[in-house]
C-alpha cells in the first residue's frame, strides 16, 4: 500500500501530531508498505527520509515557533501529479489539509482524518478575532472537513460523542498512536536524579507539556504550591518550554517554592524515558486532549497518574486503578497527589497497573494494525 500523510507540524517539532505521524510512518513501513509524507519547510533542518517533501513555508514565532505551511507549489504539485498514492491521510482540516483533501478527489483516493485536537481551545494562538466566534467557526470548519472524508480517526473513544454532537456524520474509529517500547527500553531512574541532584528519598512529581494556556498548566501549579512549600522532600520536575515559562518562574519565586521546582526544558526522544525513570507521580490537567500521548507514555513508564477528568486521558486511566481522576479543583487535584506522595504501596500498585493497561493496549504495534484495517476498509468500499 502507497499511503500519502499531510500534515502541519513535522520534524523537529517535538510535539504530538509529530510523534504520531512518526510512530505510524515506522511500524508503516515495517510491514513493507510505502509512506509519504509531505508538510512544511523547517529551515536549518534536513530530512534524511527520501520519501518526505517540503512545502514552503512561513516561519512563524508567535509564543513557540511554527512554520505555516503555504499550501501551493508548482514542485509538489508536479511531484504529486507523478507519485503513485492508494490513501491519503491527513492530520489537520486546514492548510494542507486543503491540498489532501483536492489530492484524494484528484487522484480518487481514500481521504482519512485524524482529529488530534480540540480545536476550540487553541484560539489563544489568535489574540485579534472574537475567542467565542473563532471557537465556532475553527469547529465548523474541522466538522465539515470530516464529513467530506471517508474515515475520521479519533484518538480515544471519549472524544467521539462530542464530535457527533458537532455534526461529524461520517465513520468514526478510536486509534491511539500507540507506544514505542524500544523508546523506553534501558530507562535509568538515577541519570536525571544525578543530573538535577534530587535525592533518592525525594519523592519527583513529573510534568511533561508544552508550556501554554491550553495545556492548563497554570492550574497545576496553583495545585501544587502547598505541598511544595510544605513538603521539603518533594520535587516538581518540569519538561518542556512555552510562552508561560517566565510567568511560571515568577510564580514559584513569589510563593517561595524555586528550590522545589526544577525546569529542565525541552528534553530529546532520547533522553524523555530517563524523565519518567526519575519520577515517582505524573500530573496533568490539560483539558484539550484528544489521546494523550505524554499520560500514555508515563502509563508504559509504570507511574501512577493524577489529571483533570476529562477528554483524552479519561479513556485511558482507570479512576482508583492506576491513579486519580479528579474534578477540575485545585484542592482535590492536591489531595490526590498527596495521597499517592505518602503511600509508596499505593504507587507501585497503581504502576504497575499503568504498564499494564499500556502494554496490552496501547503499543505502537496494536494501534498500527488498526490503522491498516481502516485504511484497507476505506480501499474496499
């Protein structure tokens, strides 16, 4: 099979659409299929995979950088008018998904759909438009789009009552990105320790997110303050980078809890399984989430979890199985937390369940073969 995926955000942008396209285009490839992929120029980034192509691009750095993709080029549309494509999968409704989309009627291909994101909660990236306009239109926009598709992919199956709600008609399947195993094989749970000094007795408290609004960080922190303050042997290790960042800083000095948290930035494929190594609870809160890749990957790293109930990562926790979900309140998120920092049974029990429901069904394998069987129904009909 010939399979085309369109996508936005590429390599090396570290984040989530990128990591699936990656996970799916290897375990793809290694059951002989062909993958092309085509997104945007990243300049300064060479690719070493022959088979992906570049669009030009703008290179925007509004909060976090992003190239945005222009969706015309007589290259590629020479390059596309030669390739020969069975599917096309896209990962976004706009930009070049537009092209996708013109691409799969041109060539009267299959056209898959991920939704990865809600898109509503990323209107914060347009600071010059109405939010309650721009939230209508961009799911107006993405709705329409799926039901111009022959298959909408959905992360988790907990998004796909809301996507009916808006008006999604088409076939609808729940496909995880899935897990790499060879990632996190040979975690060490002492080189971060070393590195940032912690303690063996400390108990790490992991967030790994982008570092904006949407990804509800700020909430996690107020969560946390107290314990922080209060509780000396407990560390708060932050991964990642964003906008917020000097905002977070600023917040930590004012409530006297500096030496406690630790911001490592971004940190590479590489060296992310001795992060999870490290910790001993995952916190989250982002609402926006349609999968969860990070919770996920702390579930493969056997820690327990404490989020916010919601979208995403309540179709792949199990409340009081492999940590908490709890309501959208500081106070409870805090009392959750505290209970698995002061009960290690209670962790390890929680962890090991964790590996388990990841293990069994959410390995880059498994979700794969599902990929495929969408794709060949799609060819079928």
């Amino acid at each position: 099979m010939r399979i085309a995926i369109f996508t936005n955000n590429y390599l090396p942008n570290p984040y989530g659409v990128t990591v699936s396209v990656e996970t799916f285009r290897e375990e793809l490839e290694k059951r002989g299929h062909t993958v092309y992929i085509f997104a945007p120029i990243w300049k300064g980034y060479e690719d070493k995979n022959l088979n992906v192509f570049r669009y030009p691009s703008i290179d925007i750095k509004f909060r976090f950088r992003f190239p945005l993709p222009l969706p015309y080029s007589w290259r590629m549309k020479k390059i596309l008018k030669d390739l020969e494509i069975d599917i096309i999968h896209t990962q976004h409704p706009n930009l070049l998904g537009s092209v996708a989309r013109h691409w799969a009627r041109k060539k009267k291909v299959p056209l898959v759909f991920t939704w990865h994101t809600l898109y509503n909660h990323y209107t914060n990236f347009v600071p010059f438009l109405p939010k309650k306009w721009l939230e209508k239109k961009v799911v107006a926009q993405a709705v329409k789009y799926a039901n111009q598709s022959d298959a909408v992919i959905a992360p988790t199956d907990s998004i796909i009552a809301m996507l009916r709600k808006w008006g999604v008609k088409k076939r609808i399947f729940s496909i995880a990105t899935g897990i790499k195993g060879a990632d996190f094989s040979g975690a060490d749970r002492k080189v971060v320790r070393q590195k940032y000094q912690i303690a063996d007795d400390e108990i790490v408290l992991l967030l790994i997110s982008r570092l904006t609004e949407e990804k509800n960080i700020e909430f996690v922190f107020r969560a946390l303050k107290d314990i922080l303050a209060q509780k000396k042997k407990v560390k708060f290790l932050v991964a990642g980078s964003g906008y917020l960042l000097p905002k977070l800083k600023k917040f930590c000095e004012e409530n006297s809890i500096s030496r406690q948290v630790i911001f490592s930035g971004l940190v590479s494929r590489l060296e992310i399984k001795n992060y999870y190594a490290c910790a001993d609870i995952f916190v989250y809160a982002s609402k926006s989430e349609t999968q969860g890749i990070i919770p996920l990957e702390a579930m493969y790293s056997e820690l327990p979890i404490v989020a916010i109930f919601s979208t995403g990562i309540s179709s792949l926790m199990l409340d009081r199985g492999n940590g908490f979900l709890v309501r959208d309140n500081e106070d409870d998120f805090a009392q959750a937390v505290m209970k698995l920092a002061e009960d290690e049974k209670l962790r390890e029990k929680f962890g090991k369940v964790s590996g388990k429901i990841a293990r069994e069904n959410f390995t880059s394998e498994v979700c794969a073969e599902k990929m495929l069987k969408v794709y060949e129904e799609c060819l079928n009909r």
